[in-house]
C-alpha cells in the first residue's frame, strides 16, 4: 500500500475501485436475500395471523350459539360484545352449526368412552362414588374453555390433542 503522501498509480486506483464495486455488489446481493426472506417471513405471518384469527371468531361464534347469546359469550369470555357480535356476524351460521354438530359429536364420544373406561376400571364397590367425582370434571372439559379449541380446525387444532392428551 503506497504511503499517504506518495501519489497513488492508476493500477492501485484501479485495484480500490475494483475492491469497492465487489464489496458494493455483495452488499447488494446480501440485500435481496434479505429483503426476499423478511418478505416471506411477513407473508407467513399474515397468513398464520389470518388462520388464527379465523379460528378466534369461530370460536366466539359459537361460544355464543352454545351460551344462547353475544352478551353471555362476551362475559364468560372477558371479551368486549362488540367483538363477540362481530364474530357472530363473520361466521357463517352454516359453519357454527358444524361445529357445534362437532362438538356434539366429540362431546358424547368422550363421554361414552371415559364412562367405560372408569367403571371398567374401579371396583364395583366404589364406583357409584367415583362416577359422581368425576362428572363435574367431565362437565368442566366439555363445557369449559377449552371447547373452542377442540372444535377448531387448522392452527386450533393443536389444542384438540392437547386436551386429549390431559384427560
């Protein structure tokens, strides 16, 4: 390298210049690769966000189909009316009586098969007692919060086996 007061000659200029156009074209290059990777980053997520926010307004659809009103699902819920009744109005009240025919459907099978279960397990003797424990646990799980979950398909549904797998 030619020191500081020494004229430079035009192969040193020309060996900088080229230097600075290959670091400019890596930074360039490292750029696009940025900018297409945070790009599809951001549409993932917003597609995520959409499917979860789908799944959300089923949910309160038909927490209010279940609780027979907006109001009473908002107050269960902790959330305000407003949202709830939006919900109501997003959803298609065919795909609420889906999932309510769902969770029907789930709800008798989980019945009938921990009903079999239980008294197929425990003496004859305590089963009368068992059986009367276990029903408020039963009731809290169907009729709980976590019935959306159950009912939801996609992103919710994680929490379905989930739920299966506590009980």
């Amino acid at each position: 390298m030619a020191d500081k007061n020494e004229p430079l000659t035009v192969a040193e200029m020309r060996r900088r210049r080229r230097a600075q156009e290959a670091l400019e074209t890596r930074v360039k290059d490292t750029l696009d690769v940025l900018v297409v990777s945070t790009h599809k980053a951001a549409t993932d997520a917003a597609a995520a966000l959409n499917l979860a926010q789908d799944a959300a307004d089923e949910a309160l659809a038909l927490a209010a189909k279940v609780y027979g009103s907006a109001k009473v699902a908002a107050e269960l819920t902790g959330l305000p009316l407003a949202e709830v009744e939006r919900a109501v109005k997003v959803v298609p009240a065919k795909r609420v009586k889906g999932l309510h025919e769902e969770l029907q459907t789930k709800a008798e099978a989980k019945l009938s098969s921990g009903a079999s279960r239980r008294h197929g397990s425990e003496p004859s003797g305590n089963s009368d007692d068992s059986s009367t424990a276990a029903t408020p646990d039963d009731n809290n799980g169907a009729g709980g919060a976590s019935v959306p979950g159950q009912v939801s398909t996609g992103p919710v549904a994680a929490a379905d086996q989930s739920a299966a797998s506590v009980s």
